[in-house]
C-alpha cells in the first residue's frame, strides 16, 4: 500500500502563501521548454498577471499588501 504524499504549505510570505491566503488562483501551464506559464487570477476571477515568474509575483504582492507584516 502507498502511504499519502503530503506537501508542506506554501510559505505564508511566498507568492503561493499570498494568492492562497487571499482567494486568488494560479493557474499553470507546461511549455515544451522552460518553466510552466503561469497566470494569476485575482477573486473576482480577472486575470491580474499574465506568464508571471517569482519577480513579477513578489512586486504584485508587495504593491497590492498581500504580504503579512515581517516578524523583526
């Protein structure tokens, strides 16, 4: 019998933890090379990035306050 594959949660403080948290989706797409494309749809279902990578996502959080407070 296979035991369960459990993946950890996105860090609360990645672009993952930030669409999660507040309801947007990421939907991904493979590439026959390269990375997956990657678009981002806010809640309302309005695409908000379109083949984003890590750059263009932390901007996009950062600008709109998606990321929790730093813990210093």
């Amino acid at each position: 019998m296979q035991e369960a594959i459990q993946k950890k949660p996105p860090h609360a403080n990645s672009p993952n933890g930030c669409w999660a948290r507040h309801g947007y989706r990421v939907e991904r797409m493979e590439r026959p090379m390269g990375s997956p494309m990657r678009n981002i749809y806010g809640p309302d279902g309005t695409l908000v990035l379109k083949d984003s990578d890590y750059d263009k996502e932390m901007a996009y959080c950062r600008k709109h306050g998606l990321l929790l407070p730093s813990k210093d």
